[in-house]
C-alpha cells in the first residue's frame, strides 16, 4: 500500500484514481474545480468527468490545493491534458518530494516542440529519468471505471519504478506488464490517436470494415517507422501500447478521438466537433506535431498530412482517403 496522488481528475485521472483506490493504496486527486474536488471527497463521486461511476472507492479523496495534494505521495500520477501539462506541472515543480516516482497516463505531443510527454514531464518537474514512468495500453476509461477486464503496459528505464508502479495498479480486472520501451510506449499512444481521427471520419461518412483495416494497417506502419526513428522497440508496436491500443481506439465510440473524427466524417466542422466533444481528443493537436516530427526525423507520415488538411483545410473524407492512396503504386 502506497500513497499516491493523481494530478487531473478527468475521465482517465479518475478511473485510474479507482483502479489504484481497487489495489489498496491511499489515493489523493487533484484538481482546479472546486465542484469536482467536493464531489470526490465529500461524496465520492465524479459527476463532471465520469458520471457512470456513482461512488468512488472510501480510500479515495481530493483536494484543490497543489502542497497538499502531493506532500506525501510516493507515487505522483499525471493525467492532464497534454498540451496543459507543462504549464500545470511547472506549479508542482518544487512540491513533489525528492524520491517520488512520477508516472504519466498522457497521449499526446506537444504542439510546438514535437515532445512526447515523457520529454514534457521531465523538463517541467526537472525529474531524472530512473524517476519516470509511462501507463500506456488498450484502456478505455468507461470500460475500466465498470471494472472490466483489461491490461496495460508499465514503462519505465528504471525496472525498480516501473515494478512499484505496477504493483500499485494491479487488480483482478487491471493487469499490468512492464516494459523498458518508454519512447515506444509514448509513441504508440500518441500517434493511435491521429490514426483513430481517420478511422472515425470514414466510418462517420459511412465506410466499412475495409477502409478501416486500410487506415489502421497503414496507419500502424506509420506509427511504427515513425516511431522507430525517434529510438522505440520495434517490438513495442505489435504489443498492447501498439496493435492492442490501435484495435481499441479505432473500433470504440467510447473514444473521444473515434468520435471527434466521425463528426467530422458526417459533415460537422472541426469548431462543432470540439464543441460536442466529451473530453479531450489529443489526436488534434498531436496531428500537427506528427507531421512536423515526420519532416524532423525524415519519415513520411501520409496520414498525419492528410489529417492535417482536414483540420486545418476542411478537405473532405474522399480527399483524406485519396491522400493516404498517394499517386503512385508502391511496395507494401
Ligand atoms: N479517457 C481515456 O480513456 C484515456 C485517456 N488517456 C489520456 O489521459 C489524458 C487525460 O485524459 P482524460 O482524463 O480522459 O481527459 P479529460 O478530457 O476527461 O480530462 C482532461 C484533464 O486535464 C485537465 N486539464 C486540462 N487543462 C488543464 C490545465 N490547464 N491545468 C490543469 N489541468 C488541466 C482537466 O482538468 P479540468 O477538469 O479542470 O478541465 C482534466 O482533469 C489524455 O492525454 C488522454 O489521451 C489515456 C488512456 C485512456
Ligand atoms: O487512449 C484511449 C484508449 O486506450 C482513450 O482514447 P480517447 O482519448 O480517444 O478517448
């Protein structure tokens, strides 16, 4: 039994706040809202970001206050938005305790810099490496917040944290495995996003189980040469983080990814589909991080560019897919 506090009492924040809660461990949210820090310490409950639950575990509490809310923790969890978190992580810079492991649940790169979080979340808390940690896996919130069967994987340089975190999060419905593959881990739930942006926008415009094989298996070659060349295990892409994440997002209504790329797909604008959206779709920005990571690294990223001109163009379905087919006839 550990203390640990999660810095982000959204969706995900709050459903691995239970899933800690579940293993036995002392658990602290933190959040800005003063409704949602009430409504997990004085009722147990999380109305705003994860209404299915109806009451959050007893060993479960919050607070808005940013010393006290980590002051003991020996684990310290992030899950904010990822292109909030350098800016909210800077606050905590000289309050998280010396020893503390800190693990990020985030999906996404930072617009701007093209970092992945575990670069974001290092630079802002000056946190070594053998002190960080990536949650990254096939993990619906709603799912896992019902208590149904899932795993993730455990990332970590140092193979003492990524076990102490493990062990924190292990439940008879969550299991985690461990891997050293932080840059894998990082990139595989990055750039499932963008791919599951494309998945959604041809099955809102209403194509089958073809052309979402098409994408994902493109998307997934992508994903993988692109991550390859930032320094990933090749291994990691056909894993849990990787192929396990991709059939999860691409296939799911539940994600917010999915369903921001559907909307966009049945005619709404990008403006409508962030209005409607129930969460962060860190696909969005991470898009142009994507592609601009590409021409860093010179790996194409076809799908990353053609998302990219939906976004920010309003190209249509038919051109997005035309496209990823490019001009040419290649080898696969
Ligand atoms: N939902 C899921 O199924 C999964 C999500 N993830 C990843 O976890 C991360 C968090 O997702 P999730 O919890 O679902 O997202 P939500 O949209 O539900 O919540 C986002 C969280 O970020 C916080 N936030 C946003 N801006 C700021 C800011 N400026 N300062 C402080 N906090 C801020 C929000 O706080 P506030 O409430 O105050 O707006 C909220 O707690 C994302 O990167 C996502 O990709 C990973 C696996 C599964
Ligand atoms: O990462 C997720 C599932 O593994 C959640 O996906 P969304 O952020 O698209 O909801």
């Amino acid at each position: 039994m550990v203390n640990v506090t999660v810095l982000g009492a959204g969706a995900w924040g709050t459903t691995f706040g239970q899933v800690l809660a579940d293993a036995g461990n002392n658990v602290t949210m933190w959040a800005i809202e003063p409704e949602i820090v009430e409504g997990i310490r004085d009722h147990h409950r999380n109305a705003v970001r994860l209404p299915s639950v109806e009451r959050l575990p007893e060993n479960m509490t919050a607070t808005g206050d940013r010393a006290e809310a980590v002051r003991n923790a020996e684990i310290v969890v992030v899950a904010i938005a990822a292109q909030a978190a350098r800016k909210a992580l800077a606050d905590f810079r000289d309050l998280i305790p010396s020893n503390a492991i800190v693990v990020s649940l985030m999906k996404g790169l930072e617009r701007g810099t093209n970092k992945r979080m575990d670069e974001v979340v290092r630079e802002a808390l000056d946190l070594p490496e053998n002190r960080f940690v990536a949650v990254s896996g096939p993990n619906l919130s709603k799912e896992i917040a019902a208590r149904e069967p899932s795993a993730t994987v455990v990332g970590s340089t140092n193979p003492y944290a990524s076990a102490k975190v493990a062990n924190a999060c292990s439940t008879n419905y969550f299991h985690p495995f461990t891997s050293n593959d932080v840059i894998g881990l990082e990139m595989c739930g990055s750039l499932k996003n963008v791919v599951a942006l494309a998945v959604g926008m041809a099955r809102g415009a209403g194509y089958g189980e073809n052309t979402a094989a098409m994408i994902e298996t493109r998307g997934l070659a992508e994903l993988t040469a692109l991550g390859q060349a930032a320094g990933a295990d090749p291994k990691t892409f056909s894993g849990l983080a990787g192929v396990g994440d991709l059939i999860a997002t691409c296939g799911s209504p539940l994600s917010r990814n999915y369903t921001f790329g559907s909307n966009l797909g049945k005619g709404l604008s990008v403006e409508e589909a962030t209005r409607v959206s129930n969460g962060v779709a860190e696909g969005v920005p991470t898009t142009d991080a994507v592609v601009s990571l590409g021409d860093q690294l010179h790996v194409p990223t076809p799908l990353a560019c053609a998302m990219s001109h939906v976004l920010h163009e309003g190209i249509s379905c038919e051109q997005m897919l035309g496209e990823l087919f490019g001009t040419e006839i290649t080898a696969e």
